[in-house]
C-alpha cells in the first residue's frame, strides 16, 4: 500500500468481520475482511454498526480486542490445535491493525499488529490448508504490512485453490491495481468474477470497480495525447 496516499475509516460488522473504507487516488476502495473482498466504491457518509472515530472509542475498541487476544492466546496455550482460536486470533491481530494505521495512523503500530495477523494465519493455515478465506485474510494483512511477495503468492493460491472464489479474485485485482499498477491484470481478474454465480452486490461492486480503473486509464491516455 505504501505507492498509494490512503484515508481509511475502520468499522467491523456484526458477523466481527473486518470492514476498512480506503480512499486512494480519486478512487475509494472498500475492504471486507473475514472472507474479505475488496472493490471500489462510493464512500458512505456514516460510520457502521456504531463505529466511532472519536479517540476513546477507538481506545475502548482496542482494549476489547486486545483482552480478547489475550483470551485467545491463553486458549490456544491449552489447546495449540484449537484451528477457531487461531482465526479469530489472526482476524483481531488484524482488527486492532486496521485502527492503528488507518484509523489513529499511528503505521509503525499498525503494520506492527498486520504482522502478527500475518504471523497467525500462516499458524493456521498450517493446520487448515484449505481454509480460503483464511489464506485471503492473510494475504491482505501482508498487503497492508509491506510483504507484497507473500500476498501475491497467496492470492494466486487462493485462486488456484478455487477459481470460482469471487473474494479472491477482487481482492488480488484491487492488489494488482495498488502494488503493480497492473491495471490490466485487475481488469482480468474482476472480468473473471462477472462470469461466476455471485449476489447482486457483488455484480454490482465488481461492475464498478471495472468502470472506474477502465475511465482511470482513459483519462491518462487522453492525459498522455495532450502532453
């Protein structure tokens, strides 16, 4: 992430699943985590499911996850197997993360937690190789700490794993817009999920992703005719 200038907002759903609202160079881009997809999107006005952005709810937000990870670790110091324990481990790493960097932008903090998130999933995903949801989950917290080269070899395996995971592919094309500037690898790959069975939101969200990078590379062809 570190080519593009982000100005996320944190929220985490009622499923605690991860949800960042990134703004990056014109275009916003919207990251689902837990079974994350991210797409680009209008940003809404309001924060979710009560999230505030006041320093003392974040305060409150953080103290809870972090007992919460404290709790998990002392399961799985009893139960190293424990493969729950080991997500929702990795998915709070990951949530206390995304409010040190995108939140309170405190990066050195964030990237910090990101990769302890990294660290865990890969713990778990020894276990459960086949958890594509996890492997997702941790490809974009590498993402966000820096280790491009590990999330992209893990949104390929995702892929490989199960062509038809639509999260996959938007997410591994939101990577290679954001760490390549490979527009028309992005292009392939949400081209690809238009041709899967996926609800409405998905169409929709994919549909716009692919208008807006498409628009993008016109306006800087027009941009580069001028010059």
């Amino acid at each position: 992430m570190s080519k593009s200038k982000l100005n996320p907002k944190f929220r985490r759903n009622s499923h605690g699943q991860n949800n960042l609202l990134l703004a990056t160079v014109g275009l916003l881009l919207v990251v689902f985590v837990g079974a994350i997809w991210l797409s680009l999107a209008k940003q809404p006005e309001e924060n979710n499911q009560g999230w505030s952005s006041t320093s003392s709810d974040l305060a409150a937000h953080i103290d809870l996850l972090t007992k919460e990870i404290s709790d998990l670790q002392s399961v799985l110091e009893e139960d190293p197997s424990n493969k729950e324990a080991m997500v929702a481990l990795a998915n709070n790493q990951y949530d206390v993360g995304a409010i040190y960097l995108f939140e309170l932008e405190q990066e050195p903090e964030g990237t910090s937690w990101f990769n302890r998130a990294v660290e865990s999933y890969q713990k778990a995903l020894q276990r459960e190789p086949e958890n594509i949801e996890a492997r997702v989950d941790m490809a974009t917290a590498a993402f966000y700490a820096g280790q491009n080269e590990l999330a992209r070899a893990n949104f390929e395996q995702a892929i490989a794993q199960n062509p038809a995971y639509a999260n996959a592919r938007l997410n591994y094309g939101v990577f290679l817009f954001h760490s390549a500037g490979d527009y028309q690898g992005a292009i392939a790959q949400w081209e690809e999920v238009l041709k899967l069975d996926v609800d409405k939101d998905t169409l929709e969200h994919t549909r716009n992703l692919l208008e807006q990078v498409k628009g993008l590379m016109t306006q800087q062809s027009t941009e580069e005719g001028k010059s």
